[in-house]
C-alpha cells in the first residue's frame, strides 16, 4: 500500500505554520512566485493545504497527530 493511500489526521494548523515559513523564506530569497503560494496557504482548507504541501515536496508524515 503506498503512502498516499493511508489516512492519517495531519495537524494542519502546524503544517500551515511551516508553510507560511517555507514559502516566506522562499519570497523573501527574491523567489516571486512564492508569494502565490503564500496566498494559496492562507486561503486553503486542510486537503487543499496537504495538496500544496505535496506538490512543493513537504513530508507530510512530519505532521502526523499521534494517537
């Protein structure tokens, strides 16, 4: 069973943290097009922020909530 097939509960408010800091250190570095992204971040939903954080290369695993 591959890993994306595996429901897991994914705090989202730490992962939206970490985002907003990826993608600002990434503005900040003179990478324009992450302010995109840094928009997309704040107006997602859960499943739209585990999306974006996929299609950047974040290990979502990192972000598990542990029973």
């Amino acid at each position: 069973m591959a890993m994306e097939d595996i429901m897991a509960e994914i705090d989202v408010d730490e992962l939206r943290d970490y985002m907003e800091d990826y993608c600002g250190t990434a503005a900040a570095a003179g990478f324009d097009a992450a302010m995109l992204d840094l928009a997309d971040i704040d107006d997602a939903d859960g499943y739209e922020l585990c999306e974006k954080a996929e299609e950047l290369g974040v290990d979502l695993e990192q972000f598990i909530v542990e029973d």
